[in-house]
C-alpha cells in the first residue's frame, strides 16, 4: 500500500472552480461540489478546496459549499481563503473540513497558527506559502492570491510557521503554476528539506512521472496539482481525472517515499470536539 499522498486542488471563485496558469488567465472548469463527487468516486487520498478571493473581500471561505463537499465526500478535506482568526477556523471545521489552509494571515501573523494549534492541534493547521523564483536563484514568499512580494525568503518562513504550530507546509511554485511543465525541484526541496513536519509540492505537475520527481527529486511528503487532474490534452479540455494506482506504481517505490506523515485525519474530529 503507498504511503504517500496525491491530492487534488480546486480553486474556489464564488460558486464556480476555476484554473490559473501562473496565478493568471483564470478558466472556469464547472461546479465544486460535482468536482469534489468525481474525486470522491476515485477514492482520492485528500481534497484542497481554496477560495481565491475570499481575502481580497475581506471574508473567509464559503460555508455552504465547504459543508456540502463534506456532507457528500468521504476524503480527507482541507479548506482555506481569507481565514483571520481562530473563529474562522472552527467555522470551516464544525461545517466539515478536517483541516484549514491560512496563507496570507499566517505569514503576516503566526501567533493565529500558534492560536489555532493550541485550540485544535497542529494536524489541523496547514500552512500556504506561495513563491516565486528570482534573479541568481534566489525566491520570494509572496501573499494575496500571489500579488503582494514580501521579501521573505521561503526556507526561514516555513521553518518561523513550523515553531509558531504549523502541521504541514503547502507550497506552491507561481512561476509552475498550471504550466503542467512539472515542479520547481530546488525549491521544494530547500524548503522540505529544512523543516521536520511534512511538505505538500504544488505548481506545474503534468504526468505521474512529474508526482514521482517531487517526492524523490524534491523530497516532498505528498504532491498536489490542479490542471494534471483537471484538463486533457494540448487544448486543455477540461475532464476530471486521478490517475490509477498502477499507473502510480510504476513511478513510486512505497518503500523509499518519505515518512514524514501527518496524523491520522481520523482522529482530528475527536481531537477537536
């Protein structure tokens, strides 16, 4: 049985799913909740739903489709978009998510990942951190759905967010972003490689073989995508798919994938109540 895990991003827009290449260009790609019953029909390992302007409005995410998805899916379910405060978290956990994404709050403020810890446990707080690569290899966090540079270096933000309670850090390459072209390697691994909790690679996956770099190459825990699962062919048709565990296993060794695992999403709703 693989110990790793594949995990679906949908980016929330109002009620619609759209995808982005480099944070840009957005297409809608259809409904989130008939998204989240596809990937739930092929027993995907976890889905990420993050509501992309929920910070620029100045609100968190959508509560009726975050409960929906939940009371219609059995995967592990992680929410995330314009979360501010601990009661913004228990929002989306008492509606169903199993775990809350914070980007920009966290970067600005880590005691709200210090806070939500303490109240929730560090299983439940996963942290997004958005990068893109600059001049003479150096990289650049960047927050507000990727339009805001901060000047902070990856690595020492992911290592701050990791003391303030982070359980997992979720990073994601803009320049990659639904290029399909495959992961930012380096990158992923000087920032999976520095830290002692688990790294979720997202940004540029296009093939199986792309999934497998980010963990052997790159050093992830688990690897995420958008388009890989949510667009066919050169014209980027969009059909939803996750690829097959044989096609997963003729790329992936179990034995030598990383063991750097979050708790059991079974028992976060225990821990939490």
């Amino acid at each position: 049985m693989r110990k790793f895990r594949v995990i679906p991003v949908l980016l929330l827009r109002n009620w619609g799913l759209e995808k982005s290449i480099q944070f840009k260009k957005p297409k809608y790609v259809g409904c989130p909740i008939n998204a989240a019953r596809v990937f739930n029909n092929h027993n995907v390992d976890e889905l990420i739903l993050l509501d992309i302007i929920a910070t620029k409005e100045g609100r968190g995410p959508q509560i009726e489709v975050v409960r929906e998805i939940a009371e219609e899916s059995f995967m592990p379910f992680s929410v995330g978009g314009g979360i501010h405060d601990v009661d913004g978290m228990w929002g989306l956990l008492n509606a169903g998510a199993d775990r809350v994404v914070v980007n920009t709050a966290a970067i600005e403020n880590p005691k709200l990942i210090h806070d939500g810890a303490e109240r929730f446990g560090r299983q439940c707080m996963v942290v997004s951190i958005d990068v893109r690569h600059k001049h003479r290899g150096s990289y650049e966090v960047f927050t507000h759905a990727g339009t805001k540079a901060t000047g902070l270096d990856p690595v020492e933000t992911a290592l701050r967010l990791e003391e303030a309670g982070a359980g997992e850090i979720f990073l994601t390459s803009i320049d990659q972003d639904g290029t399909m072209n495959g992961y930012d390697i380096e990158i992923t691994r000087a920032v999976a490689d520095a830290l002692t909790i688990p790294l979720i690679a997202c940004g540029g996956a296009g093939s199986v073989e792309h999934l497998a770099q980010a963990v052997y190459e790159g050093h992830a825990s688990a690897v995420a995508a958008g388009a890989f699962f949510l667009f066919y062919g050169p014209r980027r048709t969009v059909l939803i798919t996750y690829p097959k565990d044989e096609d997963l296993q003729k790329h992936f060794r179990p034995e030598e994938i990383r063991t750097k695992d979050p708790e059991e999403f079974v028992d976060i709703k225990a821990a939490r109540l």
